[in-house]
C-alpha cells in the first residue's frame, strides 16, 4: 500500500489544487521545455503535509493534457528494503522497450531488475527476491504495493540464484535509464513522490538521474520531506537546470477555502479552530475537526486531535526513535505544562531511571522533535507546551516556581518547533501508555492545575476537589484555542462531580462558554447532560438562563419574560451577577418580542426591588432595553468591572463586555456617534479572544450605523454580509434575520430593488418562525424605501405608518429612522397632516432627552412638513453645521431645500442644495435618489454631470417636460410621476401630450427608445 500522506485532495485534472501559483508557474516552465528538449528537475521539499505530492498529481494531469507521457513512482511501506523496487514502479510501463537498447544497457537493467526486463509470455518485468544490506530483518522476499498513482503491481518473484549478480552502479544505471526514456516518441515527465523514503538504490540512481536530464525530452519532479534545515542532495543541488521549491503553508484566504472544502468543520468558530492549529499546513487543515465534541488528550494544551491520516504522517520520525526517547517524546508531548525539570521527573518515574529519561529527551531534541528555551515559550510564533491554556507564567505561580533564576533548570521550557507532532504522538501511542503518563504528570508536575488535569484523566471515580483544582484551568483569557483547555477542563470537572447541583453548574458554564464562542454543537451537547429533576434553585435559574442563550429558544412565547424574572429574585441572595444576567435576558425577551406594557413593568419593577447601588453598562443595556425611548439619555455608562455575558470568569478589562453593553446602550437610544467606536473596540477584543458567538451582535448593529453615519455604504454591506455567514454558521436564527434586514434597507436605498424586496421576504418569514415582531420592522422599512424608490409615496407612507400604530408602545430606534422616510414621503403621498401628529407624538416621548441623530430626524421631518412660510426657517436649522455628519439625513435635508426652494420659484437658489444633494447621495451609492436630486437640478436648467449642454432633446424640452420625459421613460405612471415631483397625475398628462410630438413619438415605448430609460 502507497503512503501519500503529505497530499490533499486533487481532481484527476489536477483543478482541485488550491493555490501554488509559484509551483504552479514552475510546473508550467519546465512542460514547456520538453517538447524543445530543454529537460529540467523540478525539487519539491517541505514539511509532512504541505502538499508536496497534491503538486506533483497537479504536474502529472497537466502533462498528460499536453500530450507527454507521464511515468509515476511512490513509497510503498513494503519496499524500503526492497532494491530498485521504486526504480522498477517508475519504468516498468516502458521496459517492454527495453529490447532494442545496446547489449550493455539492457544487462544494466537486467542486473537491476532480477536478471530479466521483461517474463517471457506475460510483457511484466520479474524481480529478484533480494534486499539492501542495510536491512537484513527485512530479506524476505516482498512483493511491491499499490501506488495511488500508479496503481498495482503485478510482479513474478524468479528463483533464488546461487549468487546475486553485481548491483549496477548508479549512475551506468542512470544513463541506461536514460536511454530507455529518450528512445520514447514523446517526451516523458517522471514524478518521483516521497524520494526520501524510496529504497536506496532507486534514491541514488534517481539522483544520478537529474544530472543527465539536460538537452533531453525528459523531466523530472521530485518530491521530498524537509527535516529541519537539511540541505538539499548534492545531485540536485549541481544540478545547472535544476529548480528547486520549499513548500510552506498556505495563506489564510487558500486555507480558509481548504478548511470549507474538506467538510470536517461544521461551523465558523470550529473552522476558526482549524486554522488556528493547522496554521496553513493542508494536510492538517483538511484532517482536523472538533471530532464531534470528542477534544480528547489534546485539549489539554489548546489543539484538536489527530486524525490517523495526520498521525501517519509523523509516524516515522516516532518508529525511528529509541524506546527511552519515545516515552519522553510520548510526555512532553502530552504534558500540560512545559517544565523541562516537571517533564523529565515524570518520564524518569515511567522509565525507572533518570539517566535513561534523559538520554530520551536528548534523543528527541537531537531529532528535532522538541527543542528547548529559556522562559515561558518558544521563539516567537512556535506554541509552546503550556502556552495555550491559562498562561504558564499563572500557572506556575500556583505551582510555587517563584524566585527561579533566569536560564536556571528551573527555568527551562520545553516545546515543539512542529506543533502537530504533538496530537499526532498521542493517536499514534496506545491508550495504556497515554493513561501510564498521564499518572506520572498527575504527580510530577508542580503547578497544581495542570497536574489536576493530568490525575483526572487517569481516576475513575467522583472526586470533588479534584474537581475544584481543575476549574483553575478555565480561569482566565482565553484567546485562541484555549477555549478547547477550558471546554475540556470543565467537561472532565462535571465528570468528577459526586454532587448533581456542582456537576449541572459545571456543565452550564460549559454550555455559556461554547456559546459566547460560537460552539453551538457543543454548548447544546453540554446542556443536554443536565437532568432538571436534580437541581435546586440555584440549578434551575442558572440553566433557565443558559438554555435562553441556546439556539431554538427564541420562539419562545412572553411566558418566559416572567420566569426569568422570577428566576432572578429567587437567586438574587446568592448570586447577583446570574440575577442581573437574568435580568438582561427579561429585558432582551422583551425588545425582541416587542412586549406590551404588563411585560416591561415586570421587567423594570424586578429590576428596581433587586438592582441597587452604582449601575454599569448591564443596568442600563435592561433599562434601555425594556423602556426604549422614553428612556432619558445621559452618558452611556463606563462601569465598574462586572459580570460579563460570557462565562463569569472572563469579565473585567480587555474582553470587550462593557464597550459591547455601552455600545448596545448608544444604538438602541441611536447614539451612533458614540456606539461605533463603543461597537469597533468590543469587536477588535472579541475576535482577539475567540469569542465569535459576539461578532454578529456587534458586526450587524455597526452595519446599521453605518448606513448613516458612512459616506460610502461598501462598508455597512460588508459588516451585514460578514455577521449573516458568523450568525448562521454559530446557530443565531435572530442575528441572520437582523443582518438580512440590514442588506435589505441597504440595497432598497442603493435602487436594488428585486434584492431588497426577497432580503425583506426573507425576514418576514424568519419573523414568524422566531416569533421575534421586532424583526418585521427592518422589512417594513425596506419595503417601503423600494417604494418610494420607485415613486410610489402612497405605498410607501402606508408601510411606514404602520411602524408607529401602536401610540401606547415605546418606539425603538428602528422607528426614529422611519421617521425620516415617513416625513419624505408624506407630502407627495398628501399626508403632511397625519405626519405632524406622529413627529409631534415622538418629540414628546423623547422630550427627556434625545441622541444628536434622533434630535436631527426630528429637525428635518418637522421642516419637510412646516407651512410654506416657516419652512425656510426650519430648513436652515436642519443644515446648521454638524448636519454633514450624517450624510444620509444630510442628503435627504438638501434635497428637500432645494426642491421646496424651486417650488417657490427661486430657481437659482435652489440648485446649490440640489446638487450638494445630488453629489452626496451618488457618493454614497443611493442611486434613485440621486437621479431624483439630478432631476430636479435639471428642471432649474442647470445640467449635471450626466447631460451635456448641446444635447438635442433638452433644447427641444423645457426642464420641467425633460423631468418628466426621463421619468416616464423609467416607465412611471403618472401618479407616481406626480408624487414625486408634486404634480397632480392631469398636469402631467398634459405635459406629456406636448413632449411626444416634440420629440415625434407616440408612445411611452418609443419614448424610452429616444431618450433612454436614465
């Protein structure tokens, strides 16, 4: 059997390589050549599993599509011992051929190959049952594997002779294979993978090889394993032609795609995890996965399992070792912490002798393996053995390792320059002697949590403060993949438990840390283990709690508003921080819902009778979530340190919690100048920390900040679009609804109209399936910007009412938004009445206080609907300085001066709003308004950029009819053609019954063939 370890997969057209352009390129090179007689050696070299032979596959298809023979050769596990059996693989397609060389050559091959190229009656070479000395356990004779490149071997073992015939020299052997090769009709590419572990001979003519392979029709590839900095063979290395490629990791966009093609990670924070362990290697990323919950050994120092393909790719370096040194490579590697002196004292207690233990680890360095430094970790970029968990530097103060000298023994680190050796050691040894060390470390090592972790693996029965020592583990920042050490640490603590109310606390503060890392399979496993029959108070509020962090919970009816508040009064004694989680999740149930009034006051009166003392940023995210606008508007709160929404453990400075929460407080009241860089701090410490269950909840609120405070919306698109993939690849069905609306109002105010109108059917249903009202309010608003869009303002305005039908209810910032819209669309759909008595509601809800945009909105709206004589008045305060800030609202208020300014025919001082409007809303892509704001510059007889002053149809037209014309070119009828310009729909008949024989047309088709739909 073949061992293409290092390869990932690839298409038999060699398509599925994912990257390489360089190798590509050289590939290509050397094709070329052949045909010219240009022969050239290509040398692949790189680590296991960098995807050596996926390149030499890709270079087999490529010359085989050209039309050149392409002869293949590849390690066997059988045949390292076997002579010239590589050689033999490689040519034995073309030693048929053989016949017609000179008497020497073929006696070269014949002493090669066992005293015959080719049996008489079957065309298939035999091969001697002899071997290399240098392996004497292995002269049985062997008969050759199969090779996934070329497939099997059929072979004829001859009889033993006598005496073995003299073994050709390798290079007479090399230019007789040579002459086989180019007596060819085509040229020939020979792909050598694995030369490394090639028997010796073949190895050795194969070098002899490349140096006979310029000016000829042949080439050769070559595939080998770098160890460390050996260089490269001589033979090669002289070679003039020769090019010659280290094969490294794959950058992150390539990995990314890897990681999604290979299926193993089911979701973006275990691919996450992925990329973070395999760390660009193909193989890795193509083998690792969470394993189904399964973290197993590994875990303990922050890295997924092996696979027993990745195992196999490092097996050989493990086989090759010593037994001292493989018991020593076998406990570092599953050590959890990385003390030289810690490590070397529980191999000595496995192998009974400390000089034996430390010959092993010399062994093991020696080889490369592992190496050693002075401190906590490895040189920069390499994970060392303790660095993934709780800092080792933590940790060994529990140990008692104070007052240690620099470079002292005390002092020393070991780690591993290769990190997958790691997990790989471990699936390659058997469970007894992973259990056998685990025991040693269990009482070797001086810090006391690692040590906890290592007895825990190895005791069977329930022990409570083992259990204890080993939720030291999950204390801490977690970056990276030390989630899997606190995941792990925590799943064998509840294991441990003898107490059903300990191990269900355990577990559900599993579950929460899965969550906030957007591990949704796992938390759900984790919750799952808990019986609610055996938990007490406490027990039962804490997993009401959880599960209301679990996917599936939403749809939930208002019931659970009341149970949690419940919850939080019956526990308030004796846990404040889960009382106000509870809290905020009442008050959460109770914005997403849209709760009634009952609901709210049961919120805030629990909140009231169990909050008191200083409030922080979680305090004001439960008011402002369960009283919305009414709210009065101070400060968004800088809070003490507290509870975080995580786990508990991780609160304080650096995770991003408060700025999330003070974040959350500015955009629910629609203080985005304050909430972006609120939202921007948390998100950079959220991803920082691995916690990628947060990311939706602060990407899309950015992206709807954006939509108003950007001046180009690329960016609000791309947050949308990155929290939709994060929210439904880590199980957050409220989160993709919410981003979908964002994507919906963006492409409704870009003209997207098709797009916006399926985002907006889309949350509608999500709505109804999550029982989540709040979510229809983004649909409504993209439904009725497509409207207004298109010149339906009657439609439009419809849709906008109805945000603010409920008078009793508290309007969120979702509803201050549309009221800009709702004012825009009001005068043309005549509705100016109806629109001052909802702006006039909304101002006096928010009289306590208002957020600089809120307080903008409300300026603008109260200008658009003012009588004709105080309507330049109230414009001017709209635009006073500051407006610019917001480029959306400061379009929309320019638009409207400048039409209201030509309406009231002063024609001249209406086209410098009108096209600062223009400028603006171009700028920021809302296509349809801009050409709206064009069209009404156009009509003051001033042309924009997108009309030339000589053009024939505007001298023909007035501005007034060229306004008209375009639109209904757009094919608006003359309804809408009147809402939007203020017409009545007979005053613009009427002007269209003078354009069209103006223009000589005679219908509104011919009319968009003369003019154009823009």
């Amino acid at each position: 059997m073949s061992a293409h370890i290092g390869s990932y997969d690839v298409g038999s057209d060699g398509t599925g390589l994912l990257g390489r352009e360089r190798e590509r390129t050289m590939v290509a090179a050397l094709l070329t050549a052949l045909p010219r007689g240009e022969g050239r050696v290509l040398h692949l070299s790189g680590a296991p599993g960098t995807g050596k032979s996926a390149v030499v596959r890709f270079a087999a298809a490529a010359a085989g599509r050209q039309g050149i023979r392409v002869l293949t050769t590849a390690w066997a596990p059988g045949e390292r011992g076997l002579r010239h059996a590589a050689l033999h693989r490689l040519l034995r397609s073309v030693l048929a051929g053989s016949t017609g060389l000179p008497a020497r050559e073929r006696a070269l091959l014949d002493a090669a190959f066992g005293g015959g190229v080719a049996a008489p009656g079957t065309g298939e070479p035999t091969v001697a049952g002899t071997c290399e000395p240098a392996a004497p356990d292995m002269c049985e004779p062997v008969v050759p594997g199969t090779s996934a490149v070329a497939g099997p071997v059929s072979v004829r073992l001859a009889p033993s002779a006598p005496a073995e015939p003299a073994a050709p020299a390798p290079a007479q052997l090399a230019a007789a294979v040579m002459r086989l090769l180019t007596a060819a009709a085509e040229p020939v590419l020979l792909c050598v993978d694995d030369l490394d572990r090639l028997d010796g001979a073949s190895r050795d003519t194969l070098r002899a090889l490349a140096r006979l392979c310029g000016a000829t029709r042949v080439g050769l590839i070559v595939a080998e394993r770098a160890a460390g900095v050996r260089p490269l063979p001589a033979a090669l290395a002289m070679t003039p032609d020769a090019l010659t490629v280290t094969l490294g990791s794959l950058p992150a966009p390539q990995a990314r795609a890897l990681v999604t093609r290979a299926g193993r990670a089911t979701g973006y924070a275990e691919e996450q995890l992925v990329l973070a362990v395999a760390r660009g290697n193909p193989l890795a990323l193509t083998e690792l996965s969470l394993d189904g919950g399964h973290l197993g050994d590994a875990a303990g120092f922050g890295m997924l399992p092996a696979t027993s393909r990745l195992a196999e790719a490092y097996a050989e370096d493990v086989e090759g070792l010593s037994a001292p040194a493989r018991t020593a490579l076998l406990t570092a590697a599953l050590s959890a912490s990385p003390v030289t002196r810690d490590i070397l004292r529980a191999c000595t207690s496995l192998l009974g002798s400390g000089r034996a233990a430390r010959a092993g680890l010399a062994e093991t360095i020696a080889r490369g393996l592992v190496a050693e430094s002075v401190g906590d970790a490895g040189p920069a970029g390499v994970v060392g053995t303790g660095g993934a968990g709780a800092g080792a530097a933590e940790l060994d103060e529990e140990g008692g390792e104070e007052g240690v000298g620099e470079g002292g023994e005390e002092n020393r680190r070991l780690y591993f320059p290769e990190p997958l050796v790691r997990p790989a050691v471990l699936r390659l040894e058997s469970a007894a002697r992973r259990l056998a060390a685990h025991h040693a470390l269990g009482r070797c090592l001086t810090s006391r949590p690692h040590a906890a972790w290592h007895t825990a693996q190895s005791v069977a029965g329930p022990d409570e403060e083992l259990a204890r020592r080993l939720e030291a583990l999950a204390t801490g920042p977690r970056p990276g993949t030390a989630v899997l050490v606190a995941l792990a640490a925590l799943d064998r603590a509840a294991r441990l438990s003898p107490d059903p109310e300990r191990r269900a606390a355990r577990l559900l503060r599993a579950a929460e840390l899965a969550c906030d890392h957007g591990l949704t399979d796992q938390a759900l496993g984790h919750a799952r283990r808990i019986d609610p029959s055996e938990l007490g108070t406490f027990g039962r509020a804490l997993l009401l709690w959880v599960h209301d962090l679990l996917p599936g919970n939403s749809a939930v009816g208002r019931e659970r508003i009341a149970e949690l508040c419940e919850a939080a009064r019956a526990v308030a004694p004796q846990d404040p921080a889960l009382t106000q989680k509870l809290l905020h999740a009442a008050a959460r149930r109770c914005w997403w819902q849209q709760a009634g009034p009952g609901e709210r006051h049961m919120v805030l009166r629990a909140f009231e009778d169990l909050r008191s003392g200083p409030r922080d940023a979680r305090d004001a995210a439960v008011m402002a979530l369960a009283a919305a606008l009414p709210l009065p508007q101070a400060e968004p709160p800088h809070s003490a340190p507290g509870p975080a929404d995580g786990d508990g453990d991780g609160g304080g400075d650096g995770d991003g919690d408060e700025q999330h929460l003070a974040g959350q407080v500015a955009v629910l009241v629609s203080d985005l100048d304050r909430a972006a860089p609120l939202l921007e701090e948390a998100e950079a410490a959220v991803r920082a920390g691995g916690r990628y269950g947060r990311l939706p909840q602060l990407l899309v609120p950015r992206a709807m900040g954006q939509i108003w405070l950007g001046t180009q919306w690329h960016t609000a698109q791309a947050l949308a679009e990155e929290g939709r993939m994060i929210a439904g690849r880590t199980g957050q069905p409220d989160w993709v609804a919410r981003a979908t609306g964002t994507l919906a109002i963006i492409a409704a105010l870009r003209g997207q109209h098709d797009k916006a109108l399926e985002y907006a059917a889309e949350v509608e249903e999500a709505s109804l399936r999550l029982g989540q009202n709040r979510q229809l309010n983004l649909a409504a608003l993209a439904r009725a910007l497509t409207a207004s869009g298109t010149g339906r303002y009657v439609e439009a305005y419809a849709r906008l009412r109805f945000l603010f039908a409920d008078p009793a209810a508290p309007y969120a910032f979702e509803q201050v938004w549309g009221l800009a819209f709702l004012a825009e669309a009001a005068l043309p759909a005549g509705e100016q009445a109806d629109a001052r008595t909802v702006v006039e509601h909304v101002t006096a809800l928010t009289e306590a206080g208002r957020a600089p945009l809120p307080q903008r909105i409300l300026e603008y709206a109260d200008a658009v609907l003012a009588p004709d004589d105080e309507a330049e008045v109230r414009y001017r305060r709209a635009l006073r300085p500051g407006a610019g800030a917001w480029p959306l609202l400061h379009g929309m208020t320019q638009f409207g001066y400048g039409a209201w300014l030509r309406r009231r025919r002063r024609v001249t001082d209406s086209r410098t709003p009108l096209a600062t409007a223009e400028s603006v809303l171009r700028s920021l892509g809302a296509h349809s308004r801009a050409e709206q704001a064009a069209s009404e510059l156009r009509a003051t007889g001033q042309a924009t950029d997108g009309q030339s002053g000589a053009d024939d149809i505007a001298r023909v037209l007035s501005p007034q009819q060229l306004t008209i014309a375009r639109l209904a070119a757009r094919g608006l009828t003359n309804r809408a053609i009147g809402e939007q310009l203020r017409l009545s729909p007979r005053t613009v008949a009427s002007h269209l019954y003078q354009i069209f024989p103006k223009l000589g047309v005679s219908s509104r088709a011919q009319l968009a063939a003369r003019i154009g739909p823009d």
